[in-house]
C-alpha cells in the first residue's frame, strides 16, 4: 500500500538492506522499475537485500528505492507454478495429527489442499519457505532438532511448509516426502522453487 513503511538501510559498500512488511511485494517493484546498476535482489521473510555494480551511482538507487512501494501482485513471470508429489508418511505424521487434535487424513487432507507461495529462500540452497499453511497445522519447531533430515523431507513448522533439499538437521515436523529435486547446479535456476513461484503438494497416493 502507499502508506506502507519502507526503511532502506545501507548494507556495506554496494548493497542497501530495506525493511518491509511485503519483502515479495518490494521485490517485484525494484524490478518493475529496472533500476539501473542493481545487481541482484533477494527477499526474506522481512527485508530486501539489494546489492549494485561497483559502477552503480549508490545515491541515485538509494533515492529510488526510498521512493517505492511494495506491488499489490506478483507478475506472472514470477508466480511459476510447481506441483510436488508427496508421500504422507513423515515421522512425525502422528504427533502432529495428535496435537491438531485431527486425524492423520486431516493433517494430509489440509496440506494438500492449499495453494503455497514461496516468500523466500534461505537456510541451505533450494530451501524455500512456503506461507500458506492451514492455521490448523501451525505447529511450533520441534523442542528437540534432528541431527539429520533427509533430503526431500517435506515439513512444517510455524507458517511455513518445506521440502528439505539436502540430508541436513533441522527441528521441523516431518510429514511425507518427495522425489522432486529442489536444488539441481545443472538446471538454470538451480532451485526449483524460487521467490514468487506457487506450489502444490499432490498426495500421490490418491493418483
């Protein structure tokens, strides 16, 4: 919105950080606006980094980006559609069907039944943080973490759902599984899931 704060605050010599309420939102306006000299521009879960070309005239992109406002819609071109194929077997299936008070057809009927949008990635290469989550399944993480987690663990954990992308540990509930692979060096972009992008988990049990 218009009236929506936008803080920039410089981030080193040739980057600037931008605190604001709809990180994807502001993304996309930075590109709408083809701001000469930015570089590259990576939204989180609150923030913006935006980094320029040693070149870039650093006053005049501080001006513009102090003058936008987050877009009300992502473009198409940034809302790719992906469809994950899911095993619901997690081992934590049970446990969070027992403190949702539903049952496991429930918690598997509810994640699936929702379109995701991917708010940003982070963590490890092709983690995405998928918002979207039925309130219904908004869990805290884990009081113990794992060790390891195996790569393609689908998860949830606060707002969030993910599919892990690599063997890592993590505190997520682990929920089902998939084959897709979320971080590929040989595929342009690596990620499956960038910024932007839509995703649904097709149980594939019921194919």
């Amino acid at each position: 919105m218009d009236d929506e704060p936008v803080t920039v605050v410089d981030y080193g010599p040739q980057a600037w950080l931008v605190e604001v309420a709809d990180p994807l939102g502001f993304a996309a306006a930075v590109r709408t606006a083809f701001v000469d000299g930015v570089e590259e521009i990576v939204p989180a879960a609150a923030t913006v980094l935006i980094t320029a070309a040693p070149s870039a005239d650093r006053a005049a992109i501080r001006r513009v980006l102090s003058s936008l406002r987050p877009e009300r819609t992502v473009r198409a071109a940034e809302a790719a559609a992906v469809e994950l194929p899911v095993v619901y077997d997690g081992e934590d299936l049970d446990d969070v069907a027992a403190a949702t008070a539903l049952s496991v057809e429930e918690v598997v009927a509810r994640h699936g039944a929702v379109t995701y949008r991917c708010a940003f990635c982070g963590f490890a290469p092709g983690f995405a943080y998928l918002t979207g989550l039925d309130s219904s399944l908004q869990l805290p993480r884990r009081s113990t973490p794992r060790t390891r987690i195996p790569a393609g663990a689908v998860a949830i954990a606060a707002e969030y759902s993910a599919v892990y992308p690599s063997a890592s540990p993590g505190g997520w509930h682990l929920i089902g599984r998939t084959d897709a692979p979320m971080w590929n060096t040989e595929r342009n972009p690596p990620a499956l899931v960038v910024p932007g992008a839509t995703v649904r988990f097709v149980d594939v049990r019921t194919c």
